[in-house]
C-alpha cells in the first residue's frame, strides 16, 4: 500500500541495491520503542534496554508516545533522568504505532534502528546478537527470536510468534516488529513505514525491503520476550487485526 503522504512509494525500481554505505565496526544503533497506554509495560521495557552489554555510548533509546492519556509522560520523563545511554522521548496525537515508528525514525541518529514494543522485555544482549545479524551490505534487516514471557495460561503458550517461519517462509518474507532492527539507510531508500497500516505494516515493510534486493536475516540468539495476549478472545482479537492489516 503506497502511503498518501508522500512518504514512500516503495514497490518502484526492484532489485537497485545501494552497497555503498558500510557500516562502523560498532555501529551507532538507535533503539524505537511505540507506546500507547501502557506505562506499567514500558516501564520494564526500559528497565532491559537499559542493561544491555551493547556499549552504552554506541545506543540511544527514542520512545514515540502515541497519544497516551495514562500518566505515561511522567513515566517517560523519570527514566529520562536515569537513563544509562541517550533518551529522549515525542508524543503524537494517535496514529498508531506505525506512524509512531516513522517519528522515531527521522529523529534518530544511528546507522541501525532496532524496533521493540512496549509489551517486550529484551534480553541484555538483544542489541549486540542484532548487530552481529549485520554481515554483508545485502542483509537489509534482522530478526531475532520471541519468546513468550512467562506464560501462566495455555493460550499465551502457544500464542506464538514465529520469526524464523516469517523471515524463511513460503510467503513473501518479513520481520515482526517487535524484535527487528533495519539498517537506516534501507530504511530512507523504502521511505519508513506505511502509517496507513493500524496492523499489518511489517509484512508491507518486508515485501519493499526485499523487492529492493535486500535480504533479511534470522538471529536467534537476538531474543525478546513478549507478554502475549492473556486470554482466548484478546488472543482472537489480536489475530484478526493482524489478518484484516495484511489483507488491505
């Protein structure tokens, strides 16, 4: 879906690959993290990202607050005092969590932009095992693994969400959002997401990157943990925004 703003039109010129932007030995990585009403959430969210072994001067943390009405601006300017690495946190009317990324994006300074959601918790080397997915000029985009965080029901047990199968499938591949990192420059060639998309962007945001000519990558040891839905009809209801996103 080609965005209305002039954003991107990301589906033209397939296969032109711009190799010419190396990256450092230790990339500058920016971390983009979209919140909406779920303070308690993002709180450990940050408390992981704060303790990565990825050095502390090589990262930064960007919190998009996509409209929040819960007291999450105070949470935000709490952990700006104490934040380890570079913080800083925007708000936007709501838009949705891909219009959220797309702020974070043009306000971020590294050459890799790592994706995560406020529902994660990252495991302390989340970041550095990303990097390292980073190989060649080729691979455009990692993936690391999900795994559900503490699962006390059958439904957040197998409410899985599967990156190898997305990233290595039979269908056009992608990365789930919630543990992904892109380089940046991929990121301007497919001009970001398509905040049209409320569910649905990152299969979208896969079939540009690749029709580009860029590759996609799957790090298992790049692992965060989700906390899925808790109960049979949030579990449906997830699931059907995802398939009505993917259909427009």
């Amino acid at each position: 879906m080609a965005q209305k703003d002039g954003l991107h039109d990301g589906y033209e010129e397939r296969g032109k690959i711009n190799r010419g932007v190396k990256m450092h030995e230790t990339p500058m990585v920016s971390v983009v993290i979209p919140t909406y009403n779920r303070k308690d959430m993002l709180k450990e969210c940050l408390d992981s990202l704060f303790n990565q072994t990825y050095p502390k001067d090589k990262y930064e943390i960007i919190v998009v607050n996509d409209g929040s009405t819960d007291g999450t601006e105070e949470v935000l300017n709490e952990y700006a005092k104490k934040a380890p690495c570079a913080f800083k946190w925007l708000t936007q009317q709501n838009k949705g969590s891909y219009a959220a990324r797309n702020l974070g994006i043009k306000n971020a300074r590294g050459e890799i932009i790592c994706f995560t959601d406020d529902d994660c918790i990252a495991d302390k080397r989340w970041l550095e095992e990303l990097v390292r997915g980073f190989t060649d000029e080729g691979i455009g985009g990692v993936g690391g693994q999900i795994i559900a965080y503490n699962p006390r029901k059958i439904v957040e047990e197998y409410a899985k969400l599967d990156q190898e199968g997305a990233i290595k499938g039979i269908f056009p591949s992608f990365l789930i959002t919630c543990n992904a990192a892109y380089r940046r420059d991929v990121l301007e060639i497919v001009r970001g997401f398509d905040p049209y998309f409320r569910n649905g962007g990152d299969n979208d945001m896969g079939i540009r990157v690749t029709w580009k000519g860029y590759k996609l990558k799957y790090a298992p040891d790049a692992i965060v943990y989700h906390k899925h839905r808790t109960t049979f009809i949030g579990f449906i209801k997830q699931q059907y925004a995802y398939g009505t996103g993917c259909s427009l």
